[in-house]
C-alpha cells in the first residue's frame, strides 16, 4: 500500500483550491435585467370585453332555437369580446346557450389573450433587438475611430476623394477600400 505524506494532501487540497478559484468569475454584477410586467401594463395588454351583440341577445336567439353554428356566426360578424367569469358561464348554461356557443366565446377571448401577448413579446424583442444592433454599431464606430487607416474623414468629390492616406480608389493592395478592405473602413 502506497503511504501518502500529509504535506501531499495539503498541497493536493491547496492546488484544487486555486484551482476552483480560478474556474468562478465571481462577476455577478452584470446579470442582464429582467424586464418585467407592472400591472397597468398587464391591463393595457389584455384585450377589452367589447360585447356588440349582448350576452342577454344571445339567451334570446338560443331560446328561439336559433342553431349554435349560426349565434357563432353573428357574434364573430358583429366583432364581439366576452370576458365571462366561470358563474357567468354557468349561469348562462342554464337559462339555455348551447355549450358550443360558450365554448366559442372561451376560445377566442384566450385567443385574443395569446395575440395581445405575443404582440408585446415581439414588441419588445423588436426594441431589444434594435438596441443591440445600435450598441454593435457604436462598438464598430469606436472601433473606426481608433483604426489609424479610417480615424480622418475624407474630403473632396466622393468618388475622387481623399482621405488620411490618399485617393481610396488606387490599384494595388491596401487598407484604404482596396481589395483587402472593399467597403471601406469596418
């Protein structure tokens, strides 16, 4: 059996310390930010009950015998929006609205809930993305900026024109918008 010294656990335990030490970043400061939903938002989000064609109409055409396809059908042509609570759903089951009708109204007020919410999602993904792409444009100004060949503004006639090192349009290799660099400074 091998006999292993104290000093060799120390030094095994020292090293995977420094070790460990080494593999954190320890910077939890720069956490990207959480962007959240404050309740005035949420209600601006969510999609207003806007009922043109009554709920009181509808028990009237179900207890005319009216069919459940048609009460659908002139509530989607009139551009109505419930928001029924569970004992309004209950209590317009009783006085006679076919399940198929409350069934309709249920899936297009979620369906209205999911449009209005990823339209906000996008929204701010949209303005997240622009905001990226205006500090990646910032990055690459300042990285113009301190590129000794693009640092001066040309000047003169732009398909003539001059800048710190000369015509930019001039044969051979180069750094000006040569071959190597086309579109000019990046």
């Amino acid at each position: 059996m091998i006999e292993v010294s104290q000093r060799a656990y120390l030094a095994l335990v020292i090293t995977l310390l420094v070790a460990s030490g080494c593999a954190t970043t320890g910077d939890t400061t720069n956490a990207p930010a959480i962007d959240r939903v404050s309740a005035e938002e949420l209600e601006k989000i969510m999609p207003q009950a806007h009922p043109v064609l009554s709920l009181d109409e509808i028990v009237v055409l179900s207890k005319q015998g009216v069919a459940p396809e048609q009460i659908i059908q002139k509530i989607k042509d009139s551009d109505s929006a419930y928001d029924l609570t569970p004992s309004q759903s209950v209590e317009l089951s009783k006085r006679g609205v076919d399940g198929k009708v409350l069934d309709y109204i249920h899936t297009s007020r979620e369906l209205a809930l999911r449009n209005k919410l990823a339209e906000e999602i996008n929204k701010r993904e949209q303005a997240k993305r622009a905001e990226v792409d205006k500090l990646k444009q910032q990055m690459l100004n300042n990285q113009r900026y301190y590129d000794p060949f693009c640092r001066y503004p040309r000047f003169g006639m732009t398909p003539f024109a001059f800048g710190a090192y000369g015509s930019r349009y001039r044969p051979g290799f180069g750094m000006g918008a040569g071959y190597l660099s086309p579109w000019g400074c990046w």
